[in-house]
C-alpha cells in the first residue's frame, strides 16, 4: 500500500512506514493542489503567476517550490515538467482526487476539513479565487458520493452501514433537507424507531432555529414509513439520489462528473422500467446537456423530448412543465422558431407552481429581449424575480436578475443594470453557484467597460475566464472571451481584441448553434464595432455578416447596429 496525500484538512503526508520528509510553505502545498486538481497540467508561466503575483524572480520562487515538493513526496509521486505533471507511483492517492472521482467514503476521511484548510493567500488573488472554487466543487462531491453510498447500502438492505455515513452527511450539510430525510430513513430502515424519531424531531428544532421555517413533510415520513416501506429494492431512491447528486455537481463546476451520475440515473430508471422516475432523470440530463455541452446538442435535446414523453404518459405535470421549458429555452435560443407554442404549453403546465412559473417567465422575458421588446421583457424579468423569491429558488431569481441585467445594459439603462447585476451577483455568491458565476461576472465587467473602469472589468473577466476554462462551457467561453476582446479595444490593442473575439465567435451558418444565437450576436457586433472603429480590412465583410445573422435569427436590435456600422463605412 502507498501514500495518502492528504489535502483535506490540515494537509500531510501519511506513509504505510511512518511519518517522512514534510514539504515546507504555504505556497508549496498549494502548488501540490493546483497540480493534483487541475483537470489538465498547468504551464510553469501560470503557476508563477498565480502563486508569485509579487515576486521580483517569480520563476525562481517557483523553482524553489517544486524542490521542496520534490523532496516531501519522494519516493512516491513525482513533480516536473511545463505544463507541471504529477506522476503518483501505484498505490498512492490523493484524497481530494478520491472525493472527485466518486469513491466510497471509507476510503478518505469525510470529516477532515476544507481543502488546504488554513491555508489562504490574500496576495496571490487568482489562486485564492481558484481555491474557494475548488473547495467549494469537493464539498459538493463529498457530499454527492455520501448521498450515493447512503442510497446503495439502504437499496442493499444494510441500513446500519448507512447510518454513520448519514450522520456525517448532516455534518457536512445541516441545513439540506436531504441529508436529514436520509438520516431518519437510514434509523428507521435499521429497526431504531427511536433514533429515526429523535433525527427528525432535531432537524425540525434545527430549522426553526436557524431558517425559521418547518422542514417539509418528507422528513416525518421518512421515518412515518419505517424507511424503505415506499421503495421496496432501494433502487428508486439510487436514481433519485444520483440525479439530486449530478445537478449538485454541475452547480459547483463538476460537469463531467455531474453528467456521469445523470446519465447513471437516467441508466438505473430505464432498468426499472417505470415511465415517471425515467421521464424525471431525462429532464434532469437533457437540462445539463443544453446548458453545459451546446444549446442544440443533439443527445440533450432527444432526452428532453424523451422526458416530455413520458411525462405526459405519466401524468406528471411537473417533469413535463420542466422539459417542455428547457426545450422552450433550446427553441428560443437558437432562434429557429417553435418557442412560442413550446413556451405556452409550459406556462399552462407550471399552473401556480411559483419556481416552475418563474423559470417559464425567464425564458419568455429572455426570448422578448432579443425580439427588440424591451418593456415586456422587463415585466416578466420582474415578476420571475418575484416568484422565485416566493418560491426560495434564489437560483432562479438570479439568472433572470442577470439576464434582466444585460437586457438594460444593451438597452442603455446603465444605473438599473447595476443594480440588478449586484442582486444577481450576491445570490449568486450565497449560493455558490460555480457554474453560472462567469454570466455574472461578464455582465458586471461589461458596465465596468462602458463606465471606464478598465482594471475593475480586468479583474472580473480574469475571474470569469478561469472558470470558464475550468468548466469548458462554450456559452461562459464565448461571453467571456467577447469581454476580454472588448477590453483589449479599449486598451487601445486591436490585434489582441480581434484574437479574443475570433475565438469567441461561432459561425453557426452550416451547422445548429452550440450557443444562444444573441451571444454570437454580440460578439460579431463587438468584432465590427472594433474592426470600424480601427478601420480594419475586414470591417466589410464583419458587418455584411452581421446584417445576416440579425435577419436569419430575427434579432432587430443588432440588425439596426449593422445598419449603423454600416453608415461609418460608407
């Protein structure tokens, strides 16, 4: 057996033999994290840059790190190389790596700690930043592969092996509903009535105090129904913990691994042949598909049609309300037509469910924004804010308050935009919503840019394009590499802007759009305004192109700003 690396908690390193050498510094065991997390190796130039902000000889610092690591982990895993690769010999493994990949629990310690804990370096801001990411994407795994290994012992009939692992899960998350229903489920499935009684009873005391609210009726059935009464073979419950899991991940920035435990969710429930727990597992996979892969990806949205299917079939109302507005979402933003009718079906369905009302609103205010009519859009921006706030669905009053947001910044209402992008950026924060952060940022950073503050909008679009990169989300990729160009324009650096923006261009004339169409959009509207405004060679055929695309995907608004680039030429 090899080496633990331990970077939970306080980090060491634990040998089968006894304690050896221990690498020295903050920034050593840092950079230990970048190159053990990192889903590709890091180049040299980005970890100096990261780790040494401030150093006179950032690459000797560096230099100075990678011996010391060299000397803590020898012989059992090795550091070199530009990019920077961490080779672990056979049977050494990395705890954090462990909790990412999906392990059973008893194979690392749940309750150690945060990652690197104890160790933040306020001078090293990008890596500070990637930290309080990476911490936040291993306590949703953690907490992800506790909910599967709680929901495979229940399925297999071994409830007293769920109980401490459900017991560690409210520890990690007591104020998720889900980890307490597991714990009384877990105590009632083992034949303690009293413990399950006692669990339930401390989750109700808890979230009077705490939330000032009543935990929904699902806890006191859970132990009301000895346990698994509701889900003979456990089986169902595996499905609904993967899907709940996978979503987890995907907020947090894991998408590969929140699509692997939805396409698992979606596999279990196609095995147990029942319609409605399958139709809810498509809607979950055909969701992160279209949202985190392409906006037309073609598997996202079969799964969706998929779910709607048998939704209907089922008659839950509430699956197909779901796939029917992400369908809605696909159909408006590739704008190909279809979303109206889509739109309307899902409204009907949603009925007076407040947060499946507020998504549909979103996606009806975001489909009038682009057709040019902006006080609509308003309105419904508005009224999905609100019923999301009644509903507590804080995600979902912030990706209208953000959209709203850049409705009024293209709109010219600067002074609104700010206010509603500041909304949307705390209940963003709140929540630690890794995956939709970079939307958040670009569109701040956008005012930055119009408000002439270039090193505020710098640092925000730095921000947004790392967790871009790390989420390979070629929506953030493209909305964030339009706001790096932008800046670089305004810096007074053509050539570098038109790098930007070419890469975040998607020409989608001979194929469906990986993006919404309004962000191709304005990103070709940025390349001509740029290419006009340095009077560039390619400032013809940039505006011819955009006249195009406005009048294919119906977009008045950017088919007027062609008309007027193409009045500066003339």
């Amino acid at each position: 057996m090899g080496a633990t690396i331990q970077l939970l908690g306080r980090p060491g390193i634990h040998r089968p033999g006894g304690p050896g050498p221990r690498p020295r510094g903050r920034k050593t065991w840092a950079l230990l994290a970048l190159a053990s997390l990192s889903e590709r190796p890091v180049p040299r130039h980005r970890l100096a840059r990261m780790l040494f902000p401030d150093a006179e000889d950032a690459p000797a610092a560096l230099r100075w790190s990678l011996s010391e690591l060299r000397r803590g982990l020898r012989p059992d895993a090795r550091i070199d190389g530009d990019p920077i690769a961490l080779d672990l010999e056979i049977g050494t493994v990395v705890d954090a790596q462990l909790v990412l990949s999906g392990a059973d629990p008893l194979s690392f310690d749940a309750e150690a700690g945060d990652l690197l804990a104890g160790i933040d370096l306020a001078d090293c801001p990008e890596f500070d930043f990637w930290l309080s990411e990476q911490r936040e994407r291993v306590r949703a795994a953690m907490r992800s592969t506790l909910r599967a290994a709680i929901g495979a012992r229940l399925g297999e009939g071994r409830p007293a092996e769920a109980v401490p692992l459900a017991r560690r899960l409210v520890r990690l998350a007591p104020l998720e509903e889900q980890s307490h229903e597991l714990l009384v489920r877990a105590w009632a499935a083992s034949g303690d009535r009293l413990a399950a009684h006692a669990a339930a009873a401390a989750c109700t005391a808890l979230f009077r105090r705490e939330l000032g609210v009543q935990p929904s009726p699902r806890v006191a059935q859970a132990f009301a129904t000895g346990g698994l009464t509701l889900l003979p073979d456990g089986r169902r419950l595996m499905v609904r913990l993967e899907v709940e899991a996978g979503k987890a991940a995907l907020a947090a920035g894991a998408a590969a691994d929140g699509l692997e435990r939805l396409r698992s969710a979606v596999a279990m429930a196609v095995e147990l042949g029942e319609a409605r727990l399958e139709g809810e597992a498509q809607a979950a996979l055909g969701a992160a598909l279209v949202h985190a892969v392409a906006l037309t990806e073609p598997a996202g949205v079969a799964a969706l049609r998929r779910a709607a299917e048998l939704a209907r079939a089922a008659g839950d109302r509430e699956t197909a309300a779901t796939a029917g507005r992400e369908l809605a979402f696909v159909a408006v933003g590739a704008r190909d037509g279809g979303g109206g009718a889509l739109l309307r079906a899902a409204r009907e369905l949603a009925g007076d469910d407040d947060g499946k009302l507020s998504a549909v609103l979103g996606v009806e205010a975001f489909a009038l924004a682009d057709s040019g009519r902006a006080g609509p859009a308003a309105a419904r921006f508005g009224r999905s804010v609100e019923l999301a706030d009644r509903a507590g669905e804080p995600r979902k009053a912030a990706w209208s308050l953000t959209l709203l947001a850049r409705a009024e910044l293209t709109g010219g209402d600067l002074a609104a935009a700010r206010d509603h992008i500041g909304l949307a950026r705390d209940l963003v924060s709140a929540e630690r919503w890794t995956a939709f952060r970079p939307m958040v940022l670009a569109v701040a950073a956008e005012l930055d840019l119009h408000e002439g503050r270039l090193d505020d909008a710098g640092q925000q679009l730095a921000a947004a394009w790392t967790t871009a990169v790390r989420l390979a989300d070629p929506c953030w990729l493209s909305v964030t590499g339009r706001g790096l160009g932008m800046l670089a324009a305004r810096r007074g650096n053509p050539a570098e802007a038109m790098q930007w923006l070419d890469g975040a261009y998607h020409r989608t004339t001979d194929r469906p759009p990986l993006i919404c169409r309004w962000m191709d959009a304005a990103t070709l509207d940025a390349i001509c305004d740029v290419a006009t405004a340095f009077r560039l060679p390619r400032a013809e055929a940039a505006v011819a192109e955009l006249t195009a695309l406005s009048t294919k995907a119906r977009l008045p608004g950017y088919a007027a700003k062609a008309r007027h680039y193409r009045s500066l030429l003339s």
